[in-house]
C-alpha cells in the first residue's frame, strides 16, 4: 500500500506524464497452458495528447486499457497514473484515482437504464458527494454542447445509438479527467456516425485538455488521432510490421 495520499502527490503537469507503463507484461494461466498476452509494453501519454492504439481482436488491446485504468493487474512492469503506482495503491485507492483522474468509454454504453441521459451523466460527480444541484447543472451544460440538450431527460431506450455513445462520452467528460480511456467507442455505430462521434470525443477532450487514449482495429479512426501504435504480438510498436 503507498503511503502518498492522494492529496499528496507530487505530479508535475507541466512536464510529467499523465499515464506512463514501464515493462508492462499480463500472463493468463489456467492449469499448464500459459498464454503472455503482453509482453514488455512501454507507454508514455503527455498532458492533451491522443493516441490510438490499433490491433487485431485477441491482441490484448482491451487487456492493455484495463491495466492501464487500474481495472486490471499487470503481471509483470510498473503502471503509473498522475504519479501514482498503480501496483501500490488499495483497491479503495485505486476507486479514488479513477473517479479523480480517468474517465471511460466502452464499445458498449453501460449507461444506467432506469436514469435519464443528465442523471447518468451525472453519476460520477454523485460518486464524489457533489452538489446536487451543480452536478445537474454541469451535465447539462455538457449534453448541450453534445446536441443532446433535448434528450436530457430521455432514459437510454429512447436514444438511438450515437446518442447513447454522446451520453456515455459526456459521463466520461464531466469531472474533466486527466484522461479518458476509450475501448472500441464506436464499434456498434454505422460508419457515418461512428465518425461523427469519434470527432466528437476528439474535439472534447482537446477543448478540456484531456488526454486520450482509445484502443480500436479500425485504421481510419485511429489516424484522427496525434499518435498511433500498433500492438502485435504482446508488444507495441510504432509501425504495423
């Protein structure tokens, strides 16, 4: 267990990495077969950076964002969040660093089906004892700048695809993470609206300086992105040989 609270921590935003992995290796094992997923993954992500990670299905992309995200452990390497090992903190503390610093959007919204889109947009700020009245208001403000101002109300049976995917995005957006963590976004939607919202998510993050990552297989999305490394083989690399 680290003995640096959170309110501590000596990360420096001019120049420190927001998420940095170092030697990163995740081994699966069940009975005497062993399959090495990753194997000696290095990543640094500056502050308002975005970087697509772009792999086959079966490759470890999700496994790696996991890891990253503190939702998963490595089994080898260091991964830190902010400064912060992740290997060294409690699974209280791990909770605390995500709902401070990440946010997160999967291919799937999981957005909550009994809530409306501005609750459900909402619900990270409630996780952290805000003020009713001003998480109300911030994911609000939020969904109008999605074109959701309308749908605010709307439970998620009611929204089409892309603007469930807007809804979670904006769930992501609304602490203003240091980082959003990003797992095929748009791997349900239609090309023309999976591009929309892809834009979308790019044009957010970089209006609140957030950094981001998403993992996907698809190239087109992936070269919108300010960076791109292809993980083939347990490892990354900047070219898809």
């Amino acid at each position: 267990m680290s003995d640096l609270s959170l309110n501590e921590n000596p990360w420096n935003a001019q120049s420190d990495p927001v998420l940095l992995a170092h030697a990163v290796g995740k081994r699966f094992e069940q009975g005497p077969l062993r399959v090495d997923v990753l194997d000696g993954v290095d990543l640094s992500l500056s502050v308002g950076q975005s970087l697509a990670i772009v792999g086959a299905s079966g490759s470890g992309k999700s496994t790696l964002l996991h890891i990253l995200g503190g939702l998963e452990s490595a089994t080898t390497g260091q991964v830190q969040l902010m400064g912060h090992d992740l290997s060294l903190q409690n699974t209280t503390q791990l909770g605390r660093l995500r709902n401070q610093h990440l946010g997160f959007v999967y291919q799937f919204h999981h957005l909550l089906p009994e809530f409306s889109a501005w609750e459900n947009v909402a619900m990270p700020l409630w996780l952290r004892r805000a003020d009713p009245l001003e998480s109300r208001a911030k994911a609000l403000v939020l969904l109008k700048r999605l074109g959701l101002e309308s749908r605010a109300e709307h439970r998620p049976s009611e929204l089409s695809g892309g603007e469930r995917q807007r809804v979670a995005m904006a769930r992501a957006l609304v602490t203003q993470p240091a980082c959003v963590l990003a797992d095929e976004p748009t791997g349900n939607l239609d090309r023309a609206t999976a591009k929309e919202v892809f834009n979308l998510m790019l044009e957010f993050t970089k209006s609140f300086n957030t950094s981001f990552i998403v993992v996907t297989h698809d190239h087109e999305l992936a070269r919108m992105c300010e960076r791109t490394l292809y993980l083939k083989n347990g490892q990354l690399n900047t070219s898809q040989a």
